[in-house]
C-alpha cells in the first residue's frame, strides 16, 4: 500500500477535464435513452491479470463526481499486488452516472496500474543489488504527478518532477557553455544551496574531469556494464551514481550488479503497457 501524496485540486482538475472531454455537451445519449434515471446499479471492478495496483484515488474521485451519494467498497489499494480474478473495487450507485463515469476511471486505473507494473518488473531484476529503479521526465503531459506517483507504487523512486527542482547538466549544456569546467562554474553561481547538481557523462575521460569538482550525483549515459563498473569505481562513493540510457528489462539486472545506485529508465511511463481492468455487474 502505498500514500496518495499529491495534491487534492490535481486530482480534482485532472477528473473535470477527463470527464468534460467524453460527456462533451450532452452527455452521455447513449446512457440517458437506455437506463432509468433512478435506477441503482451493483458492479465491480476487476483484474483481468496479474500486476500491481495505481491510480485508485483518480478512478474513486471519477465515480463521485458524478455521484456524489454513490457507494465504493475498495477491496485493494495501490502498491498491492493483484492476480486475475481478484476485485479491487466495489460500486454500488446511480446507473447512469455510473457507466458514464467508467471508461474516465478505467482509463486512469489501467494507464496507472500499467506504469506500476512494468515499475515493479524493473525492481524485481535489481533485487540483491544496491540498484534502485526510477522514473524521468519522460511522462504524458498532464499526467507526470500521477505517472511518478505510480512508480512509487511499483517500488520506484522519481527523479525530479520538474526544470525547476534540479540542476541536471546535460551534453548540450556542456557543450553551449563551453566545456565541463565553464558550465559547473555558472550553475554554482545561480543555484540555490538548497539546490542539488547532477552532471552527464559519456566517457570515463569526463567523468575524471568532472570528479575534480564537488556534485551531488553523475549521470552515466549510455555505458557498458564494464565502464559502469569503472565509473562507481572512480566515484567511490564522492556522489550518487545513475545509470541511463535505453535500459530494457533484458539489460537492467546486469547494469544493477555494476553497483551503481540508481538506474533511471523512461519506458516506465513513456511506454508502459495498460493493465487489464473490467467493469461487471454483479
């Protein structure tokens, strides 16, 4: 089980604006001609397969907002772990606000369960290992607070959520300022000491150089497992080591045994495929 951390208006924006988009101007026709307007409904949602939970708060939120009296018995909670068969939601309320609240909900719980469960595929292969998985930028615009908020629950970690929270010097940086030397000089002149700096490296030449100065993590982009292994060796603990770079659920375990600290892979939310949920009646 895992903490809803984010923000209550976020999930409340994000349902508003889903549910706008499919109910458009009319609503749902199809519901309204063919189910009595006060007619109750029991149904359940269900897994179709094995995997890991997310996005329970954003389906529950969906179904109230256009049912308020509506009746949910949440039977799993995100972080557990589900098989085939297994009903993780409980519903219980108005016909016709309930089937047209369904495909918003579904689509959330199954894009989120989805990010989980690749998540937790990822940390399974790094288990004996210092490793931990975590997540990128690489999210669907709109939804980053809650593809980060899934990666947790599959037993990720995030990286920063946004430009504004990190320094994260990369290639490009390095090369419009001018050099390694010249562009860690101008980002510890603008940043915040509460501000954490994390440099990209392709080579083990950079990483030397960059060893010369004080930072807070080294991205390791694109390395060999054996190059990994000489680069958590140069570091030796001076800053957190991060391994990235088209990383696949074939790779990851060796990459995890190099011993570096972190592994960051942007597949878990830019790629992850859907969790199979249902909606039942019962």
């Amino acid at each position: 089980m895992i903490e809803a951390t984010f923000p209550h208006h976020l999930v409340q924006n994000a349902i508003v604006s889903s549910l706008q988009e499919d109910l458009g101007l009319a609503g749902d026709i199809t519901g309204n001609a063919v189910l009595k307007a006060d007619e109750i409904i029991s149904c359940s949602i269900t897994a179709r397969e094995a995997g890991t939970v997310a996005g329970m708060p954003l389906a529950l939120a969906t179904f109230k907002a256009l049912d308020p009296k509506i009746k949910l018995a949440k039977k799993m909670s995100d972080g557990d772990k589900v098989k085939a068969g297994d009903v993780v939601l409980a519903i219980k309320g108005n016909s016709r606000a309930t089937l047209a609240a369904e495909r918003v909900a579904l689509n959330y719980l199954c894009h989120l369960s989805g990010v989980a469960s690749l998540t937790q595929k990822f940390v399974q292969q790094t288990k004996g290992t210092n490793a931990a998985i975590c997540c990128t930028r690489k999210t669907l615009p709109g939804l980053r607070a809650f593809q980060k908020y899934a990666v947790r629950a599959g037993g990720g970690r995030n990286h920063r959520y946004g430009l504004d929270q990190a320094v994260l010097i990369k290639d490009n940086h390095i090369a419009s300022a001018g050099g390694i030397k010249q562009v860690l000089e101008r980002v510890k002149k603008l940043a915040s000491h509460m501000v954490r700096i994390e440099i990209e490296v392709d080579t083990l030449a950079q990483l030397e150089t960059v060893m010369n100065y004080k930072v807070d993590a080294v991205l390791l982009d694109n390395m060999k497992p054996a190059q990994l292994e000489k680069a958590v060796a140069l570091v030796d603990g001076r800053a957190i080591t991060e391994a990235s770079g088209g990383i696949n659920l074939q790779t990851v375990k060796k990459i995890a045994q190099t011993g570096v600290d972190l592994i960051s892979v942007g597949a878990l939310t830019h790629s992850a495929p859907i969790f199979d949920f249902g909606l039942d009646y019962r």
